[in-house]
C-alpha cells in the first residue's frame, strides 16, 4: 500500500534546490520542510537524496520505518503541484505473511496528512490511499 499525498502551492521554489543528478525534479525543499517537523514529532528522518522520479527520505520511530518520496511539477506554472508518497518499509517476512502493512490509519500517514492541512498556502490538499 502507499499513501499519496497531493496540494498545489508556490511556497518551494524549484530553482533553488540542489540539483537533481537522475533527473530534474524538484522535491527536495519540499523534503526538508517536512523533515524538520517529523523530527519535532519524534520522527528520526534523513536528508532527502535524489531518485528517479524525484527525491527521498527514510523516516522512522519505534518499530515503524518509512520511504517517503516528494516530487513537483514545475511544469505547472508558479503554483507547483507537489506529491508526497508514504511507502512502510517491510521485511522479506512480513510481505511474505501478509504482516506489518501500512494501514489506512498509519501514524506517520496521518501526521503528514495534518502538516500539509495545517498550511494555509497549500491548497487543494488531496489524499489518496492505494493498496
């Protein structure tokens, strides 16, 4: 399962970001927004890298370890619209046994899902949770 999380604003500019060596997608200030508030709830999270199809962190507490993925698309014009992916890391085992998947409910799911509303220049917030 993952969670997509999707809103359009124009706070993050594309321009100012490190660059993306796969590709040229914007994500990571997106990433480090979001990083800085995961670690104020406890959250232990990484500095985002660079991928394919845009940028990443690890982020975990307790038990529970994320991928979380962002990306925007400048394309768009000055409101970006950015897309935040959750995705529960899981041991061999537990995908083997059907364990430890990431519930519509997740903690962590939750928690960005409450950071990108709690903003008021992120608009037409969107979630979207795929098994």
């Amino acid at each position: 399962m993952v969670h997509l999380i999707s809103f359009v604003t124009d706070r993050f500019d594309p321009a100012k970001e490190s660059p993306n060596d796969i590709n040229p997608i914007p994500g990571e200030a997106l990433l480090l927004w979001l990083r800085e508030r995961l670690q104020a709830l406890g959250y232990n999270t990484t500095r985002p890298e660079t991928e394919d199809w845009g940028w990443y962190v690890y982020s975990e507490r307790g038990a529970s370890s994320y991928l979380v993925g962002a990306s925007g698309d400048p394309e768009s014009g000055s409101d970006i619209h950015w897309m935040i992916q959750i995705h529960k890391e899981r041991s061999l085992r537990d995908k083997m046994f059907g364990r430890n998947k990431l519930a519509s409910n997740d903690e962590l799911s939750e928690a960005v899902e409450w950071l990108v509303r709690g903003e008021k220049d992120f608009r037409n917030p969107s979630v979207k949770k795929e098994e």
